[in-house]
C-alpha cells in the first residue's frame, strides 16, 4: 500500500508542476480510495504538460511510456523505493490489439483526458491544492494544500474533486460503469471486462445494466489478452477478500466459461448429500473461495479454487452413492495444465498441485503410521494444506474432527523428530560393503522409518535393520 512518503512525492510533483504554470491533478484510483476512505496502492498525477516538459523537470525520470504520453518520476532519495506515474492529458488513438492504443494525442484539458479511462470511478481528479477556508474555497493567508487539511471533512474534500464523467454519483451508488459507450471501452481494452469484476467484488458494487451487457456480448475476446494479464487479475480476484463474489461475476457475465472452463463445469455436477449437504461441486467452491482472507497466498488462493477440479469429468452415480473415483489424480493432471497456460512460475505450480494432490489426505491421518504423519507434515508449506483442509470442511459437512487431529499433532510435534539427523547416509552404507546402486533409495529408507516411528534411534541399529532386510 502506499505510504506517507509516495503521498508527499505526488504532492511535490503537482506543485512543481503548478509552479511552472501547469494544471496538475492527482488522479485515477488514488482519488477513488480515499474518496472511499482507502489506502491507496499508489498515486497518479494528470497533467497538461508534455512528457519531454517533465523529463526536463524533475532531475530523476524514466521515459519507458513516454510514447503514451507517461513518465515515471523518482524521488530525489535513491533508495526509496518507488516511483509516480505522471500522464500527460491525452486521447486514445485506435487499438488494434485490443489491450495498447496505437498512439496518443495530447490534449490540453482534463475533461477530454477522463474521457479515454475505463469507468466512471476512476475517472476523478483532486486539486490537492484548492484553497481552503472556513468550510469554504477562499484562499487562506499562505495558502495551503488541502490534503494537508486532512480529508476527513467530506464537504471539502469532495470540492475540491473534478468530476466530469458522473464517478462521485456512481461512488455513492456502488456502481461499476464504464466511460462512454461500454462497448467501445471494452473493444478498445479487452482487459477492462476483468477489471470490472475485479472492482466491483472488492468495493461490493454492482455492475450497471449497459456495463454489464457489453461483457457478455464481448466475452469471448477475453481470448486476445496475454495470459499473464488475465492470471494476475484472477490472482487479485482470488486474493482480495471477495473472491466469491468475483467468480459469480465471471459466471454471470459469461467471463469464467471463457478464461476457466474447467471451473464453469463444476457447475450441476452433484455431491453425495452425506458429505455435501451445501450442494454441487460449484457451490462448494464458491464457499470455499467465500473464506478465503484477504491477501492470503496466491497458491492457497488458486489451490482452493483447483482442489476439486477433478471431479467434474470423474462423476460416477455408483448404487450405493456418488463417487468421484480418481479425482484427486484427475485434478492434479488438470491442474498442471491450468498452472501451465496461465504460465505460473515452477515453484508456484509446486505448490497448487500439491494442495490438489494431498487435499484429501486427512481422513487417513488418524490411521497414519507415525512415519508417514511425519512425512505428511513435511510438505512445503504446511500451514496452507492446514488452511485448505478447514475451508473445505466447512464449506461441505462442517465435520472439522480430523482437521483437529492434525493441527493438534502438528503443532505439538518438535520439529527434530519430523525431521530428525538421518542416522545412516550412503557412506556409511558403502564403508560396510554395499555396492552403490538403486536399492540404496530403499536402505535408507527403511532406515529412517525405523527413526521415525522411533524403534530405532542410533547409527548402529540403522545398519543393523539394513542387514537384516538388506543381506549382502
């Protein structure tokens, strides 16, 4: 989230501007958070200076969008970490890829630059300046910014917004709704219909009527946007807190068949009432997806979403009930394939395929030799097979017994005796006379079960058990 600091730099910058003799605003979603009383990731600053005017005027910048009309502005501290967008008022040429516009051409007033943005919400500007007194707009003695006022008196604060799209009406309303012609915005970039979920799940609005018709006329050209884009907005959909609302939204406005078919599918695939009295394969997710925190992990995010991907293509109506024989496998396979078209990183797929594969492993953990509960409880990042485990518990029967078992034993057990000194390696092994081979994998093996179920507990008795089910 941005900071003290990335505010002071914005400010800095529109006064700079200002002095210069330029219009500069703070704009976009910056003047959305805090109008909604939200920390904002980032500030903007709109300006009717060109971009070869502020590489001129600001001694640290960065041209890598000056082509569009936007330069990045570093403070004059070197490590500090972060940089402001500054844009120049602009139109939007023709997009013929569907995401970049083809140019630019500079305009020279705020009102035609709110034009070209995605929906009315983020098309505000601030006058961080605007003088203030008595609740008024007279300009004080020194004058004054109106930030430094604090925002906490609405009255002012929304005075000094300019708002020439309707975006302070649709706040009030919680209303998502698109600039102009819906679908001339959303032909222009593709990405916006994601976006559009996006916000209107986190803010908890509704999409407005034309907003919403033109993604579903449009859906399927969700299919030009790289898929790294449409995963990273998946990713924050899953991992803002509402991810359930977000997939509803994808699911009525015709977006989820189009980026995740597979999820579309869950859709009426039936569940045994005994364990899913909550209903389909689609309900559940969605109440999975429901308890999910905000700014949980990526991985536990899509491994929730994916964990019972499987089940849609292994749905049997067996004589005694419903069965979804081979679905954790399916899944995985299924799984790998989703991690592998939204281009996640190695580690990453790592980790969403095995919350898939090991989801329903607790209902043996009671059963479980103390060895393979060990091993069970080494799994990388254990606290998120803990976390997928609950939520699917309650998202179905509630039945959270054999949850407690295995967090009870995890937290208690020291982490020594899950992953304890091995008491034979491969030297050892060798010094007595085996030769190195496959059936060294299964010696050492052996050996550490012993350890860990504690029948053994020194180098001597390893190599003891090996020569007695290991004869040379």
């Amino acid at each position: 989230m941005a900071g003290k600091q990335q505010l002071e730099a914005a400010l800095q910058i529109v006064e700079t501007l200002r002095s210069r003799g330029y219009d500069a605003y703070l704009a976009g979603g910056c003047v959305r958070d805090l109008l909604l009383k939200r920390e904002p990731a980032d500030y903007d600053v709109a300006t009717n200076a060109t971009p070869d005017v502020v590489l001129e005027m600001f001694p640290r910048t960065f041209a890598v969008g000056a082509h569009f009309g936007v330069v990045l502005v570093a403070p004059q501290i070197e490590d500090a970490g972060f940089v402001t967008e500054v844009a120049t008022f602009r139109s939007d040429l023709s997009y013929s890829d569907g995401r970049h516009p083809d140019g630019v051409r500079y305009t020279k007033t705020a009102a035609e630059d709110v034009e070209r943005r995605d929906f009315t919400i983020n098309g505000l500007l601030l006058d961080p300046l605007r003088p203030l007194r008595d609740g008024g707009l007279l300009d004080p003695p020194g004058g004054g910014r109106l930030l430094d006022e604090g925002i906490s008196n609405p009255k002012l604060f929304r005075a000094a917004v300019l708002d020439f799209v309707g975006g302070l009406a649709d706040l009030d309303a919680g209303i998502i709704r698109a600039i102009g012609r819906p679908e001339q915005r959303f032909a222009e970039d593709h990405l916006r219909m994601l976006r559009a979920i996006r916000f209107a799940a986190r803010f908890g609005f509704e999409l407005e009527p034309e907003t919403h018709r033109a993604i579903r006329s449009l859906a399927s050209r969700i299919h030009a946007v790289s898929r790294e884009r449409i995963r990273d907005e998946l990713t924050k959909m899953l991992t803002e807190g509402h991810a359930r609302r977000a997939f509803e939204l994808l699911d009525e406005t015709g977006l989820l068949a189009e980026v995740l078919p597979e999820i579309a599918r869950m859709k009426g695939v039936e569940q045994s009432p005994q364990y899913h009295p909550e209903g389909d394969v689609w309900i559940h997710t969605l109440m999975l997806l429901e308890q999910l925190p905000p700014q949980c992990s990526m991985t536990l995010a899509w491994g929730a979403l994916l964990h019972d991907v499987g089940k849609p293509p292994t749905f049997r109506r067996a004589p005694d009930r419903i069965r979804f024989d081979g679905h954790v496998e399916i899944g995985v396979a299924m799984g790998a394939e989703i991690c592998r078209r939204f281009r996640f990183s190695n580690e990453e797929t790592r980790q969403v395929l095995a919350l898939i594969e090991n989801h329903m492993r607790f209902m043996d953990a009671p059963r479980m030799k103390a060895s393979t509960l060990k091993r069970f409880f080494r799994l990388e990042h254990f606290d998120e097979h803990l976390a997928l485990h609950r939520m699917d518990c309650l998202a179905a029967s509630g039945n959270l017994e054999h949850w407690d078992f295995v967090r009870e034993r995890f937290s208690s057990m020291p982490v020594e005796s899950v992953r304890p000194k091995p008491l034979l390696t491969g030297r050892e092994l060798i010094a007595v006379g085996y030769a190195p081979g496959a059936q060294f994998r299964e010696m050492l093996r052996a050996a550490e079960d012993a350890q860990l179920e504690g029948t053994i507990s020194t180098a001597e008795e390893a190599l003891q058990l090996v020569r007695e089910r290991f004869p040379s």
